[in-house]
C-alpha cells in the first residue's frame, strides 16, 4: 500500500490570551508500506539504524495476549526491501513490546516485556528481558533483568550507562521507578519514586545533546488522576525532576516514542483516540510541556507501538495496525519540513506570552503554605530540594525592611497568578537599595506565579545626568528582584516591575536560566533599567511581555555571556533599545568582545522611538538574528551593532508595520 498525502497546519496568532499555537513543522507522509503479517498477530514494533542498516523489532503471536509471544527481527539496507534476520524467544514466557537500543560499546540491544503466561489471554505480572548482538542476526540467550511484577518497558545509553523507567505490571502500585545498569542486564534503583500521580505505565526516555534527559510518559486513568500523557524533565545526575501534563487529548498514548530531528524539534508518535484508535505522529515542546497533532498515519483498531529513525533528511516510523482487516507492520516515510513563521505570534508554546490568565503550568498548594512574612521566611529555612513554598493568592507582604529572603536549592516559590481571578501574591519594598528581595541559594530553584514589585519605576532621567556629571551616580542605591548565582533558575509567569537595576540579574555561575512567560515592565531607570541583566551568565528567555524598560534584556558582554531571546513580546514604550549587548567598550576592559552566543528570534518588537536591538561590539562566537517582526521600515533601524563588526548574521526578518509578510 502507498499513498501520498500533505498535512498543512494553519499558524494561529497568539498574544497574551491563551490560544492553541500551530506547532512550527509540518509533514508530509510519503509513502506507508505492510512490510510483515506473516504471523496471526503482529504488533509492538520499534525501529533502529546501526552500522548502516535499519532494524525493526516487534512482537509475534496468536493473539494480542497469548503464551507464544517471541520477538522478530527484521534487517534492510535502504527501508524498502526487509529480511527476517532473528527470532528472539524465552520458553515459558510470553515476549512482548520490544525496544531497540545501541550500547556503549556499540552492541545492538534488545529490552522487552517478558510475562510468564500459562495461557492465551490471562493476566500475568510482566518484567523485563535483555539480549544482545554485534551483527543484528546472532543474538545472545535472553536474560531478565527486572523480574515480573515491575516492567521496565524501553532504554536509553547516556555515557556508558543505560536508563529506563519500570511500572508496576501486576500490580498496581502507583510508583514508576527510574532504574540505571553499567552493563544493560543488571538494574539499580536511582529514583525510587519518580511519578505516582494516577497509573503511570509505558515511559521512553530520550536524552539532549547538553545531557538534559526528557521522559514521555503514558498515565492511565485511575482514580481521580485523569488518563493523559506525562512529560518529565532533568538534569544531570538525573535525581530531580519536573512534570507536566500534556493534556487528557493524548488519554492512552500507547506506545509513546519520540525523537529529535534537525531544526532543533522534536516529533512524537502514539495512539489517539478521537475519531477511533489511530496511531499519530506529534509535536512535542519540550522547553514548555506541549504537545500538538501533526497527522494521523493510516492505522485504526488494534494499532500503535511506533519506532522512530531519522536519517538521509527523513523520518522513518514502524507501527502496527489492525485497520486492513489483520495486525500487521507498516512503515512509513515521512518528510518534516519547518515552517518560516516571523514574530512572537508564531509562540508555540501554548501558554500565554507574559502569562497570567490562561498559564497552564500553574501550581495549587504547596508543602509549606505561608501568607506572612515571618511563615514565608520560616518555610524557606525549613524547605530541602524537591518542595514547595506556596505563598497565599491574597497575600501582600511588605519587604522594606526585611533581609534578602534565600531560597535553597530545588525549592520551588510560588504563589497563583492567572489562577481563577488571582493577580497572585505580591511581594514588594519601598526600600531603594533592595539588593535583592530574592537571592537563589543553589541549583534548580523556581519562582512562579508572583508579583514582585520594586521601589522604583521612574527614569530619573535629569537626576541621574546631574550625577553622573558629579561624578555621583551611583549615590542614590540601585535595586534588583532575583539575584542568581546557581545553575538552573526558572522564573516563570511573575510580574516584575519598578526594580532600578534588573528584574531579574544573572551573575557569574547562572547557567542554564529560564525566564519565560513573565509581564516585565517599568525597570527603567536612566543608565540601567533591565528587565533581565546577564553577566558572564547564560539563559533561554522566552514568551515574555515587555514594556517601559531601558533595555528589556541586557548583557554586560564579559566573556561567558550568553542568550536566546524567543516569542518575546516587546511594547510601544522604552527609553532606550530592546534588547542589548555590552561590548569592550563599554568596560574598558581593552577588548570589543560582546558575549559569546547571542540567538535573537521569532520576536515581536514594537517600540520604534529606539532601535530594537544593538550589539555593541562583536561576539566571541555569533549573534543570530532572525524571523523577528519589527515595526520598524528597514534592518538599519531596527538593528546595530556597534563599536567593532563581524560574527553577526541577520535574516530573514520582517520590517513592516503590517502584520503580513513581506519579502
């Protein structure tokens, strides 16, 4: 069977009302071929490239559930002509869901489910075999390596180790298990309780090139917990982990798979359920915990078990389905293509720029609930890595005079703006040299949902001048919100306002900081006003609204210093340009570096009194700028870099006061 069938997705615009973002590819299935049905019951299928040919694996047997399920191995040159090059088998056990994976010392790995069946259709506890093979063809006895009762269903290879998630498979205990093997046959706990909301099951971990590991999970109903598609997120060591609901769209996501394909995207494919059982290719955000519909292979009935490879500019997906009348193993060929899109509008993140009303990643209550001063800072001595500190929706606490609060590391602050009618708890100080109302004690902290208010919203504009000719300028304090040291800092859906230096001010050791879907206005004060201020600091800053700041975003350019500016918002008011980056120059430091890696795109900037973005000297590495919408008539007033040239590339962008494109 072949077929050839386009799927074009229609860019919705969002601005600072949630609205459901068209992702940023789009697919074009161009072929699907049966490429096994030799045995009554073909399913459950994944898909491998190793030492230049394709192997897909799957599942053999009479039935869905039977006792003589074994593991069948097919080997192609080109995807098009497939051999059988194995037979897997265990007596006594029914071999299910096989996984194929490459380990560190370049063996081809076989993992699945190995249920101890004494007949056809019976419910057994399921565990996990290994085996292996150095050609695709001989491979070694099978070995079980998590004993029935827990199912450890896929693995991933990251430095010399291999990672995978078990769920209780017999019993319905609610806890999934992160479990780690130097060796891929012998199995350690390294997080005992990763996810126990509902019943977690099937998990696919996938690792990115900085070492960040992403989890998609299958969650069941049960209970109260909704049946929905789960995404975790973490750092090395792989201890600490955030998750997101995807949405009760994707209930019983069977199978869940997915991979990264040039471009920077990823693509997922499981079962849907609207319409009829199908098995769907996805887009999955990663960064803001989304996922999207980007077509429905043709498959139906008994159906789904995708196995993904990328390769030669295509992406090749095995599955089964039933929808020909028989369980079968199709595969189909897939072209991904991105889409230009221009602007802040393009956001893709399914949340609302700036957030508020319409932020979906909002947190409820916490493992300490505080509504004064004296509970918050009690709470914040008292909380460990993992919790939470949930500061009241009505709260209003005044910091005038209050030490800088310390959060420790792998706490979360947060309070619930765009909750219901919630503006979110307010936190503030009247106290010009508030330096600053929150200082981040370690790795991984997260505020979200505040509203942190400075002493000082004015530009100060003939003041600061009188002084700075005095030779005094920096007599009146300066204030900031977060001061970040630590890797990791994620503020999200805050307000941040009137603070004289920054809102948010990354120093020396803030790598990997995430600023997204915050209202950041009237940091503005003549000479600084920052928004978000980074030094020798690195972080993604994305989908926030701003407005009456100097610069929005500003880098003092010192080696180290770098940033990604995506699905920003910036608004008609400023007193100096949007987004910035220090040169040599302006330290006096001998050089004309301007930070290292600058990355300016799909922003929308609408303050034409100033220029929109000024480089003021010349990156160690490059600044990238592009697919932004400015208002602005021509590059030339909406762009400069000063002070030196090169390691600066521009386009396509959009410079029209129209929203439409223009060449």
């Amino acid at each position: 069977m072949k077929m050839k069938v386009l799927f074009v997705l229609t860019t919705l615009c969002i601005s600072t009302v949630p609205v459901s973002a068209s992702p940023p590819v789009e697919v074009e299935i161009l072929e699907v071929k049966k490429i096994w049905d030799n045995a009554p019951h073909n399913a459950f299928t994944d898909l491998a490239r190793w030492n230049g040919k394709f192997y897909c694996a799957f599942r053999e047997g009479r039935g869905h559930v039977s006792t003589d399920g074994k593991i069948r191995v097919l080997e192609s040159a080109d995807a098009n002509a497939w051999i059988s090059a194995a037979i897997v088998s265990l007596e006594g056990y029914d071999l299910r869901d096989a996984h194929l994976s490459v380990t560190s010392d370049d063996r081809l790995m076989l993992v699945g489910g190995a249920a101890p069946r004494q007949k056809d259709n019976q419910n057994a506890p399921t565990g996990t075999f290994v085996s292996f093979s150095k050609d695709g063809r001989e491979w070694s006895k099978p070995e079980i390596a998590v004993q029935p009762g827990r199912w450890m269903w896929q693995v991933s290879w990251r430095d010399g180790r291999a990672y995978g998630v078990s769920y209780a498979a017999g019993d319905r205990k609610p806890w999934a298990e992160l479990l780690v093997s130097s060796d891929g046959v012998k199995y350690q706990s390294h997080v005992a309780e990763l996810f126990g909301e509902g019943y977690p099951t099937e998990v696919t971990l996938r690792f990115d090139e900085d070492g960040t590991c992403y989890a998609l999970m299958r969650r069941d109903r049960s209970g109260d917990s909704p049946s929905s598609a789960m995404l975790g997120v973490s750092r090395p060591d792989y201890k600490q982990w955030r998750w997101r609901d995807l949405g009760t769209e994707f209930n019983g996501f069977g199978g869940p798979n997915f991979i990264k394909v040039p471009g920077g995207h990823w693509i997922a494919a499981g079962r849907m359920h609207q319409g009829g059982a199908h098995t769907a290719l996805t887009y999955i955000d990663l960064a803001n915990g989304t996922m999207a519909t980007l077509a429905k292979l043709p498959s139906g009935g008994d159906t789904s078990y995708p196995g993904l490879v990328w390769h030669d500019d295509m992406l090749y997906v095995s599955y089964y389905s039933s929808h020909e009348g028989k369980t079968s193993i199709y595969l189909a060929k897939v072209k991904v293509t991105s889409k230009e899109t221009f602007g802040a509008e393009t956001n893709p993140t399914g949340d609302p720029i700036g957030g508020g009303k319409g932020y979906r990643q909002l947190v409820n209550r916490g493992d300490y609930n505080v509504k004064t001063l004296a509970e918050l800072r009690t709470a914040l001595e008292k909380a460990v890595a993992g919790q939470l500190v949930y500061i009241d929706d009505t709260a209003e606490i005044d910091m005038s005079d209050s030490e800088k609060l310390v959060i420790p590391a792998g706490v979360t602050v947060a309070s619930g703006r765009g909750k219901a009618d919630s503006a979110g708890a307010l936190l503030y100080s009247g106290n010009l040299g508030t330096s600053p109302l929150f200082a981040v004690g370690g790795d991984g902290v997260r505020v979200t949902g505040l509203r942190l208010r400075g002493p000082d919203q004015e530009r100060r504009t003939e003041e600061m001048h009188k002084l700075h000719a005095e030779g005094r300028y920096y007599s009146i304090p300066n204030s900031d919100g977060i001061i970040c040291q630590h890797p990791a800092l994620e503020v999200d859906n805050c307000e941040v306002w009137g603070w004289s230096h920054a809102g948010v001010f990354l120093k020396p050791g803030a790598t990997k900081a995430h600023i997204h879907h915050n209202y950041m206005h009237h940091n503005q004060r003549s000479g600084l006003g920052y928004g978000v201020c980074l030094d020798q600091s690195d972080a993604l800053i994305e989908a926030n609204l701003f407005d009456w700041c100097r610069h929005h975003i500003a880098g003092t350019g010192r080696p180290k210093t770098s940033y990604e500016a995506r699905y920003n918002l910036v608004l008609e008011n400023a007193n100096g340009h949007s987004f910035d980056m220090h040169g040599g120059a302006d330290r006096k430091d001998g050089t004309d570096i301007a930070g290292d890696l600058i990355s300016i795109h799909h922003n929308t900037l609408k303050a034409t009194s100033v220029r929109a973005i000024v480089i003021r000297g010349k990156p160690r590495e490059s600044v990238e700028i592009h697919h932004n919408w400015f208002l602005h008539s021509d590059s030339g007033k909406a762009i400069a870099q000063t002070n030196a040239s090169g390691n600066m590339n521009v386009g396509p962008n959009q410079y029209t006061t129209e929203r439409t494109v223009k060449d």
